[in-house]
C-alpha cells in the first residue's frame, strides 16, 4: 500500500520570498515521487518527478524538490516566488509494482502575496 | 500534437439524469486512467483501462459508474442516476506504456454539476 500526506492544504507566502511545500509519503517498495501543478479550471501538469535517480529534482519553473529516504520525504521547494505561481499543487506516488497508478495527497494552495 | 482531450469540459445534469463524460488519450497512448476530484479534495483513482479491457477498476463506486474503452473512439465515463455528491471534476490521464515511471498525462478535465 502506498499513501501521500501534504502538510498544510493552503500556504501563503510573498512574491520573492522562499516556497516550500511539505510532502511525506509511504511505500512498502522503492517510490517514484511526482509534483504535479494545477491551475485553475485546468488538468495537472507535471513539474518534476524522482525515479531513483539524482535525490535532488530540478523541474519547470525554477522548482526542485529532494527525495530523503530517511524521511520518507519529497518537499518542493523554489527560492523565489512568483505571482504566476499561485496555483495547487499535488504530490503523488507510485511504485514499480503499482506501474502507473499514481496515489495523490490531498493537495497543497499556494497564495503569492503581491 | 494534440494532448489528451475531454469532453464535454463543463456538465449539468438534474438528479437522475445519466452522465457521459469522453477522453481521448494522446496519440500513441492506449493506457487510460480515470480519476475524480471532489470539492477541495485531491485526486482519487477510479479506474484503469486498456484498449477493450478493465485492468483495474478498485476506486469505481459499485453501482451507477461504468467505464469503456473501445478498441475504436474514446475512453467513456458513465454515470447513471446521478446525486448531488457526483458533483466532481472528473480528470482522464493517459500514458503510453503500463509500466514505465509512472508519469500520466492529463487532461483538462469534465467538471460534473449535479442539480
């Protein structure tokens, strides 16, 4: 079984300041993590994935996000927020066994403040 | 280079009515995957297809919701008899290979009103 947690279902920051959006999963078999993007009224687009390569992700839009194993973490982190960046944002996992049946958290809203 | 197209982008049923809700998967893929997004909630799988086949439909609701895909047209969501909780954005994501690293390519979604 695998499973997904997103602390904090909404995250405000200002335009310039750091992001950071917690993602903590569980899998009983080596994951591969996904960030994924919505905009309003839109689909998901992929922003970075990690499949047991590099632990450190660099994605679209100046995001990277770190795979620690210790932590069973993959937080998604930019070092300046945009406006444009306001979006939700969701974390999901799967695993060699469970092929491309991807497990989503609950989502996280990021407000950019002006 | 079109990507995985739904339709229609917007339904309104009354209590009752039936739903049908399409997806045409990106040109080469004949992997579907449905999901729903409730009101402030994440996705949930539904349902997995392949051409013809049910691979696995473990987060379909047991009665009212059915799910096809023909070998020929696209992938269909039907929802019989809606209630107001069926009001949900309903994602199709599609991909090219059954096991590969998992990444989905989705569509922009049908949001579903239940009157």
């Amino acid at each position: 079984a695998q499973s997904v947690t997103q602390l904090g279902s909404h995250v405000s920051v200002s335009e310039g300041a750091l992001v950071l959006l917690r993602c903590n999963y569980s899998s009983s078999v080596p994951p591969y993590l996904f960030w994924y993007v919505q905009y309003p009224n839109q689909g998901l687009q992929l922003l970075l994935k990690y499949t047991s390569a590099a632990t450190l992700v660099k994605g679209i839009n100046g995001f990277e996000a770190e795979f620690k194993k210790s932590e069973t973490s993959f937080h998604l982190t930019k070092p300046s927020a945009h406006m444009s960046d306001a979006a939700e944002y969701f974390c999901a996992v799967t695993n060699n066994n469970a092929g491309n049946m991807l497990t989503f958290g609950g989502g996280t809203r990021l407000m950019v403040k002006p | 280079n079109a990507g995985v197209m739904q339709n229609p982008r917007h339904l309104v049923r009354r209590r009752g009515q039936e739903a049908r809700l399409r997806c045409s998967p990106m040109k080469g893929h004949s992997h579907v995957y449905w999901y729903r997004q409730l009101p402030e909630e994440g996705l949930k799988f539904m349902v997995y297809l392949q051409k013809e086949n049910i691979i696995d439909e473990s987060g379909m609701p047991k009665e009212r919701f059915s799910a096809e895909f023909p070998k020929e047209g696209p992938s269909i969501l039907r929802i019989q008899q809606v209630v107001r909780g069926d009001s949900a954005a309903y994602f199709c994501a599609s991909s090219p290979r059954e096991r590969g690293t998992g990444e989905l390519f989705f569509g922009e979604g049908s949001r579903l009103t239940v009157l």
